[in-house]
C-alpha cells in the first residue's frame, strides 16, 4: 500500500467507503453543501479530485478506543510511520511526546474533526512545520440552531412549566393559574449579549433578528471588530422588516455582563479565555439573568455558575459543553438538584449531514494536503510561509 493515514475515533463506515473509490468521492465532496466547498477550494483544482485514486494512494488504520493513551498514541505512530494523522476532538493529544514522535517520523499533516483545536498543541506542530486542520464553517448553522433553541427555551421560560405540569400544580385559578404564574416579558423586550461574534456568533445574532431583541456584542479581535457596522446594519434591518426597533452596540465585557438579560458565548478556548467566565465575572452579571455556553466548557467556571444558579442570582443556564465529558458523578449529581439548568451533551452539531461533512472535510483536507495541496481550512497558516 501507499502512504498510511493513521486515524482516530469512532469514524462512519459510510466515509471510509466513499475513499475507496475516486468517483464517489468526488461526488460526495461535491454535494456535501456549498459551504464545505467553499471552504478548501481556492487552493485545490478539480483535478485533485478526478485524477486521485485514494484507496491506492492510501492506507488507511482505524484506532477506535477514544481513551487511548499518550503512550499507545506515541507506539502507534511508531508502528505504522504515518504521513498524516486525524483525531477527534474527545482526544487530547496535547502532549509533546506525541508531537515528538510524529515530527521524528516525518508526519505532513494533522487534521481533528472539531472547529476548535485546544486538544492538539498547536505552537509544537506550527514548530515543526506541521499543518493543523479543522471544520470551521461546516457546522455553523447547527450550533447557531441549536444555541438559538437554548435561548428561546430559557425565554419561553420552558423549564418551570414543564415543572409546572409535572408536579401537579397547574390550576385554572389563583396564583397556580398557568396563564399568570408563568408570564414572562416578550423576547423583544430583552438585551441578550453575545460574547464572541465570529462566524456562529454572527448566526446566533441573525437567527434572533426577526424576535427584535436589542443586542450587545463584543469580541477581542480587532478584525472582527472592524465589521461592527456591517453587523449592526444587517441585523437592524433584519428586525425592522419585522417591525422591531432595536439597538445593537458593540461594548466591553464588562458593560455587556452587567445590562444583559441572556449571555451566550462563541469564543474559542485560549489562555486569556480559560475560565473568563469566573465567580468575579458571573456575579456582574444581572440579577435573574441567563447564560447560554455552546463554545468550550472551560471558558466558565461551572462551580461559580452551579453557585450562582443554586443561589438564584442567576434565573436559570443552558450548556452544551462541559470541563469534564461526560462530566462526573460528583457534578451530575450536583447538577440534578438545579431545575433552571438545561443540558445537552455535547450534541450541538449532533446532524447528520453537518457530522459527515465534517468527516469529508477532515479527510479531504489531510489528503489533499499530502497529495500536494494547501486546503485554506488550516489553524496554522504560517506553516504554507
């Protein structure tokens, strides 16, 4: 066989198939969405796709035990001397043993099946002039859906009347009376902060437009920061097709913490956004507000958030994310006793469509990447420098 592509995870049989013939792989890449084409294209020519025949190019090993150890990971590569290596994000291959050996072995590329790349030491591969690629984009419109089902289930106040029902307080009178011990204010009456305003963040913000909630946004990179008038426009004009009169403002985290009604995050987990989401900071947030986290759990501080939803001061959460998956004992059995916390695990891009895309873009990219090419969807572009 060829070049071995060493992988990791529990991958569908479905896209280890379409590799094994170069027609419907091509047809596949072709008709996974406008999006994932986009997304590699500008540097990879058709040809890459017709003239290729991967399974002889390729040689394919699947690890499927997701809690493989630095040390099985460092042997594997040593057994099988890789050309690339695909991971998931359930690993973490921060180690630098593991960038060691792959750079000592002449590894060319690293691809992970996640839009973030925390679980991979990235300043390690970018030193060893190894490209490091990801999915951004692919999953945008999921997480953006699925963070927008979050707010409006916190805003719909879903939670106490699911309650409400269950425990056999629902009366047509008196204070039990549904339709007055369940009002809540109009979502177009609310501020909602979005912390992070990259491409699921700006989803979020036009996905609530036609709701007509007024919106404060910030974000550290000053390219995106850059676009706040184009954002502001497109989203005012967006509610006021729907009669709205909303304001939007890009402001400091601090401003944003303390006039919120709702916070969701979209920011990617860095040294300086590693618990950002602190005690000092949740308590700037307003009394009764909400919090919505679908980005990484270790941007909060879930001790300070289970204490401040426990306390009341914050009206209720809804997380998709967590510092430990799947959490522990202890913190599932904490959390049970919060009945304003609604929790998914870790499924916001949990489609079917959106995960096999990103299966192909993940495959294709590290291919196309040892065939010769520069697919664009790379953490580290300097390596192409």
């Amino acid at each position: 066989m060829g070049r071995t592509v060493i992988t990791y995870g529990d991958i569908p049989e479905e896209v280890h198939q379409s590799l094994k013939d170069k027609d419907r792989a091509a047809t596949i890449w072709r008709n996974v969405g406008g999006k994932l084409f986009c997304i590699v294209t500008s540097h990879i020519p058709e040809e890459a796709f017709s003239k290729h025949d991967y399974a002889r190019e390729f040689d394919i090993v699947r690890l499927s035990d997701r809690n493989v150890s630095t040390a099985d990971m460092v042997a594997a590569l040593e057994k099988h001397k890789p050309a690339g290596v695909l991971f998931t994000f359930l690993m973490n291959v921060r180690d630098e043993a593991i960038g060691a050996k792959a750079h000592e072995l002449g590894v060319e590329a690293v691809s992970t099946w996640s839009v973030g790349y925390d679980h991979i030491n990235v300043p390690q591969m970018t030193g060893y002039g190894i490209p490091v690629y990801h999915t951004p984009d692919v999953l945008t419109d999921a997480v953006a859906l699925h963070t927008m089902t979050f707010i409006t289930a916190l805003a719909g106040n879903l939670l106490r009347a699911d309650a409400f029902i269950k425990s056999g307080d629902w009366t047509t009178k008196g204070t039990n009376a549904a339709q007055s011990g369940l009002m809540i204010p109009d979502l177009f009456t609310w501020t909602i902060g979005i912390v992070g305003m990259g491409r699921i963040g700006t989803e979020v913000l036009y996905l609530l437009a036609p709701h007509g909630p007024s919106i404060l946004w910030t974000d550290i990179d000053p390219n995106v920061r850059a676009r706040a008038a184009e954002l502001e426009k497109k989203y005012l004009s967006m509610a006021r097709a729907r009669g709205y009169e909303p304001t939007v403002r890009c402001v400091s985290l601090d401003e944003l913490l303390k006039k919120s009604d709702l916070v969701t995050v979209h920011i990617d987990l860095n040294p300086t956004s590693r618990n950002l989401f602190n005690q000092e900071n949740l308590s700037k947030m307003k009394e009764g507000a909400y919090f919505v986290n679908t980005a990484r759990g270790a941007v909060a501080d879930y001790n300070a958030l289970y204490n401040h939803l426990a306390s009341g001061h914050l009206a209720g959460a809804a997380l998709d994310v967590f510092p430990q998956e799947p959490m522990s004992e202890r913190d599932r059995r904490r959390v049970v006793e919060l009945p304003n916390l609604l929790m998914t695990p870790h499924t916001a891009s949990d489609r079917v469509k959106t995960r096999l895309s990103m299966w192909y873009l993940c495959y294709y990219a590290l291919l196309m990447r040892l065939l010769g090419y520069r697919p664009t969807n790379v953490a580290n572009p300097e390596v192409y420098r």
